[in-house]
C-alpha cells in the first residue's frame, strides 16, 4: 500500500462507459424469472403507503437489522465469507438462516461470488463491477447466469470449498426459497395475532415486500456507489471507495476501500469517524463467549491518512 496518487483517471466518469453489459451478458443468460419475481417484489412493495402501521413499520426496522446487519453484514460477508472471526455452530447456523431471509441467495454461492469480486476486483471476471456501468453494478448482473459462478458447479465449490463440504451450508443453499416464503408467511401470521387481518396484510407488506426490496438496493449500494462515489484511504489498485451514506445504512459495510485493502479484518471502519456498528457487534459477541480469533487490521495499515481522491 502506497500513500500516492491513484493510478485511475476519470474517476468520474468511468461509470458512463458506452459498454454497459459485459460480454458474457447475453439474452441466452438473462434470468428472466428470478427478474420478474423482482420486478414482482417491487409492485407488491408500492402498497406499503396504503397498508401502512406502526406494527408494519416496527416489523420492517427489526427484519432490517435482523436479515441486513445480522444476516449479510456478521454472517455472510466477514463470518461465512472472509472468516474474520470464530463463532459456534449453532450461533452460525442461526446467523445464516437470517442471511437466508435477505434472499440474496444461499450462503455457498454469495460467498463464492464475493471471493471472485476481491479475486478479480474492477477487472473483467469481476461479478459486479462499475467498470461497464452503474445500473449493471447495482443490480443488473444479479440477473444473468455468471459463466463461472452459475454455469460451473465446481468452480462456486471451489471458491467456497469450506463451506460447499458443510452439510448444514448446503441444506441452506437449496432451501433458502422456501425458508424466505415460509418466513412471508410467518410475517402475515405474526401481524394478524397481532390485530387482525388489517395489520397481518401491513407486517406482510412493510416487514416482508417493502423491507426486501430496501434491503436488496441497500446491499447492491456496496457493489455499486461503494466503487464510483467516496475517498480512498488506500491505494488498492482497484476502485474501491469509503462511503459514509452506504456504511451507515449497511451498518459498517460502507467503508469499502478499508476492506479492500484488507479484506479479512473484521473492522471496516479504520478512524475513529468510521463508524462500524456491526464491529460493535462481534465485540459483543466476543464478551459473551461467542466470537473468537476475531482477525485484527494490520497495524501499518491503521495510521494511513486519506488519500487525496479527484
Ligand atoms: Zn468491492
Ligand atoms: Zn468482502
């Protein structure tokens, strides 16, 4: 890590690239169904203004934090993915159903695509990135069949051998449709016991549509606005940035170029500004016994100042 200005130019203006598909982005490989339960998802969500509760919008804010924080940011990215700490089955499992509930797809192939992301990061293979336009960043290229990721079996096994040879990962990965359809359900039940009918559609709407499509934008936000918009502390050779908007809806994740530039460390907020509550969390965990060799950041790295970014 240098502290020099950046090899990348037009920093700004990368993300207007003519090519805003990658080669491989054809019609044969678009998911139209998996797409058109999304486009689904986001009618079924435009009902919340006429469904609206405050049971609706408390169950939204605890599946936020219980499918976002807990879910995506401890369990899959730095515990399943990255393995910046320790923690026992059981807390793993559970942790992994609630990542399940993001319906980000099961565990094994999230953690794959993530591994291939800072394998290959802004590079061609890259899964996700700017580098051939925001909107294919942000959610686009959730919605074509990746050559490596989804047409070869063995390679998402290999990017994410550990958790492949895991039977309890695996049960996850091919069930974590129902267990999200299962957990709809659960929502409606949970609101009518609450009040009736009325409140079981609102907990349905605003914890179960409204919440996922939130979620899902507030995710996409780290592939996307994390690569084009923010500073860069580090000189990763990449075009990673740290963004305070996306770090503080996605509790901590947003300090993306902190964790490019050490991607096991299990705190992304670097200064004492970057705020990390899902750090806050694995400290927690570790007070009460349930985190260990939690993966410090590398010293040398914890006295850079920010780089100057155009
Ligand atoms: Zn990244
Ligand atoms: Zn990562």
């Amino acid at each position: 890590m240098t502290q020099q200005a950046l090899p990348i130019t037009h920093i700004n203006n990368f993300y207007k690239a003519p090519h805003f598909l990658p080669a491989y982005a054809t019609r044969e490989r678009f998911n139209l169904p998996l797409f058109s339960l999304y486009i689904l998802l986001h009618v079924l969500a435009l009902a919340a203004p006429l469904t609206y509760s405050w049971q609706g919008l408390t169950a939204l804010l605890a599946m936020y934090f219980l499918t976002i924080c807990l879910g995506i940011t401890l369990c899959y990215h730095r515990l399943l993915t990255h393995r910046s700490y320790n923690t026992n089955r059981a807390v793993k499992y559970l942790l992994t159903f609630l990542g399940c509930l993001a319906f980000q797809r099961g565990p094994i192939w999230w953690a794959a695509c993530h591994r291939l992301h800072h394998s290959k990061v802004d590079k061609e293979q890259d899964p996700h990135s700017p580098r051939y336009s925001l909107i294919w960043s942000h959610f686009l290229w959730a919605f074509f069949w990746h050559p490596q990721l989804d047409e070869e079996q063995e390679t998402t096994n290999r990017l994410a051998l550990d958790l492949a040879s895991d039977s309890g990962m695996r049960f996850f990965e091919k069930h974590y449709t129902s267990l999200n359809i299962l957990c709809l359900l659960g929502l409606l039940g949970l609101g009518y016991l609450w009040g009736g009918w009325k409140i079981g559609l609102s907990v349905l709407v605003w914890g179960g549509f409204l919440r996922l499509v939130l979620c899902l934008n507030i995710t996409w936000l780290v592939n996307s606005a994390c690569h084009i918009w923010g500073y860069q502390t580090y000189d990763t050779g990449d075009r990673s940035r740290n963004n305070w908007w996306v770090a503080l809806l996605t509790w901590g994740e947003g300090w993306h170029n902190n964790h490019h530039a050490d991607a096991r460390a299990a705190r992304n907020g670097h200064r004492w500004y970057e705020v990390d509550p899902t750090y806050w969390i694995i400290q927690l965990m570790r007070q009460l016994g349930l985190a260990n060799n939690i993966v410090p950041v590398r010293p040398e790295l914890s006295l850079a100042e920010p780089l100057k970014t155009k």
